[in-house]
C-alpha cells in the first residue's frame, strides 16, 4: 500500500524547495502520495494542495498579526487532513511561525515530522530550539554550521547541503540578459532586487531607487536594472519606477537570477535572495526595512552582529549592511560608488566563492528525499 506524505510550505521560497523535495520523493518511490501546502510549484511537482500558503508571507510581527485569519484558515485546513488523510509522516518546510504551532499538533495525532530548512533559531528565539527538539523525529539543515546547535540540543540532524545549489548548479545558464545588455565600454550594471513580498517592495523600491539617482550623480555611466518578483503587480513597479525617470532603470519581469549574473554590484532585499546571489557570484549591498515597531523589537532580540545570511555563512560581514534607521539612499550610495570606484569588486567576488564552497555540491533534495524515505520504511 502507498504511503502519503503531508508537507507543509509557505512563501515563494518554500515552494520552490518544496517543489524540488516532491520531484525527488516521487522519483525515488513513484506511487507515493503527497499532500499538503504550498504554491503552484508544488503543485506541479504533483503535491495535492489543500490551500495555497504562498500568498500570505510576512516578516516581524506587526505584519505576521495582519495574516491571522489567513492562518487560521489554513491551520483548521490541514487539521482536517490530519483527521481524513492520516499521513504517514509530515515534512515542515521552514515557515516557523505557522509550523511549530501546526507541528504541535501533528505530534500529538502521532504523526512522525521531518523538519527540512531551520528557523533562523541561532538568530532569535533561540528557545524555539527546545520546541523543535520535542516536536521532530528528524531535522534536516541546509547550513553545516547549524548542525552543531541542533546536536547540542540533542537533536537527531542530518546536513544535506542547500538546495539552490541544485537550482542555480549552471550559473551561465542564466547569462542571457548579459549577452543583450547592450553594455557600453566601462559601464557599470547595478541590479536593484527590491524583494519578493509586496510590503517589501513599497518600503524598499523607492529606497533603492533613490540611492540609484545618488549613485548615477556620482557615476554617471552607470545603468541600473530590476528584477521583479513574479508575484509583485507591475503596476506597483512601474507607478514607482516612474518618479525616477532620470535613473531609467529597465524593469525585468521573474528574470531575477539573470538581473543577478548580468550585474557588476546589487542594491538587494535581505533574505534568501543574498544566497542565491552569492551561489551567482555577484557582490551586493545588501537592505531592508520593517515596520518601527518589528524594527525595534529586533533590535531587542536579535543577537547575531550580521543579519544578511551570505554574512551569517560567511562567519564575517563580507558584503556591507544597511538595516532599518541606517537603510538611507545617501550611505548606501557612498558604500557603492567606494566598492566601484576603490576597485572592491574582484575581493568581494573571492569571498562569494568561499560562501559558496560551504553550502557543500548540488543534491540537496535529493539527500533529503532519501533520508524521509527511510524514516518511512
């Protein structure tokens, strides 16, 4: 009889590693059944989905509070399949603010966890270590040094390296927006990569393209291009885009990886995006801003010097931060115009390459499908 396998993601990012994970399960075991949610990657790779957990992504808490119907929704979903489905094991993909309240509960229902992708617990919260300790039969991370904090926590841990690795495994693929940039002799491309999420984008576009209009001042042969997030309206891009008509920024529709190879330096949103442009071997300058009040409790809370993760697998800021009150377009337009003009590019590129060597070769889901597997038979 075929096993079924709920699996729970949020965002753009879970869907994509959760999409890679399914592709891996149903290519090792075939009829196995897969249920949960997710988004329309997922969903793809043959994931029966109960709701779609993309839509609602949300970073500080203010922001997390105004998504509380749209979890609830989805929490009395997945009980429900709990009840009705009874899978035989659930995979949590990062998404920590929903799955360690929904993990609770599927501990109690008997239900053995996987838990593939940690919450950011050696930043904040480190408390949510002990949560996830009594929660998962397993825990699968994708940083090697975070296989050190769950064992001291006396977790089960496995490494299986990053899953972009596998996505991003031929940068050159993504090399043709470079080859038809139309790059004049001594330009300089500056890729702006205002974020994923819709909030993200009002706070950070036009700061982004604020410090474009500083920077273009300062180095006037200097093009700037965008990449935008698939699920970002283009008219919320083009009505800011269109207050600064002197950047002439060029818009780039779910090209972001080719925005990435195709720049000498990046203005980028904080988050996942930094590690994909490490794996792509581009500098950045890396921002982000929250609500005052999320920005202060941060500010409380975090423990880590560094927020970016590039940094963070880094061990050292290697690639400058600007965060909330210091997030303004005249600092961050200095620190690019220095890094262009002080010939910082080739370094910050040889230490890319050594973040990149730490987040180990390609097979990431596929190490992780076959750990699950064996949790299953």
């Amino acid at each position: 009889m075929s096993k079924t396998i709920l699996i729970v993601a949020g965002e753009t990012s879970g869907d994509l590693h959760g999409a890679n994970l399914a592709i891996e399960l149903k290519r090792q075991t075939p009829d196995i059944r897969l249920i949960g949610a997710g988004g329309d990657k997922m969903r793809a790779a043959g994931v029966e989905l109960v709701s779609d957990s993309t839509k609602f992504a949300s970073v500080g808490f203010v922001e997390a509070m105004g998504n509380f119907n749209k979890y609830a929704r989805l929490y009395r979903k997945l009980i429900s399949v709990l009840r009705t489905d009874k899978p035989d094991l659930c995979v949590l993909i990062d998404f920590p603010d929903f799955n360690l309240r929904f993990g609770e509960r599927v501990r109690e229902s008997g239900i053995p966890i996987v838990y593939y992708i940690s919450p950011q617990v050696w930043a904040w919260r480190k408390g949510r270590i002990q949560q996830i300790a009594r929660m998962v039969k397993k825990m699968l991370v994708i940083f090697e040094f975070e296989k050190r904090i769950y064992e001291d926590a006396g977790v089960d841990v496995e490494f299986v390296g990053h899953p972009l690795m596998d996505v991003l495994a031929e940068p050159t693929k993504f090399d043709e927006l470079k080859r038809g940039a139309d790059k004049k002799a001594n330009e300089i491309t500056i890729g702006i990569l205002p974020g994923s999420r819709v909030k993200e984008v009002k706070r950070l576009f036009p700061l982004m393209l604020e410090t474009a209009g500083l920077i273009k001042r300062e180095l006037p042969n200097t093009q700037f291009l965008v990449g935008v997030a698939p699920d970002i309206n283009p008219d919320l891009v083009n009505r800011v885009n269109s207050k600064f008509p002197s950047i002439n920024a060029k818009l780039f529709y779910n090209r972001t990886y080719e925005v990435m190879r195709a720049s000498d330096l990046l203005l980028i949103a904080s988050g996942t995006a930094t590690v994909e442009a490490a794996i792509l071997g581009t500098p950045m300058i890396v921002t982000y801003k929250v609500n005052q009040f999320t920005g202060f409790l941060g500010f409380l809370l975090i423990k880590s010097r560094d927020l970016a993760m590039v940094n963070i697998i880094a061990g050292k800021r290697i690639m400058p931060e600007y965060y909330q009150w210091y997030a303004k377009p005249e600092a961050m337009a200095k620190e690019a115009a220095s890094i262009i003009q002080d010939g910082r590019l080739e370094d910050m590129r040889r230490e890319l390459e050594e973040v990149k060597a730490k987040l180990d070769s390609s097979g990431a889901s596929r190490r992780a499908a076959e750990v699950i597997l064996k949790l299953l038979r």
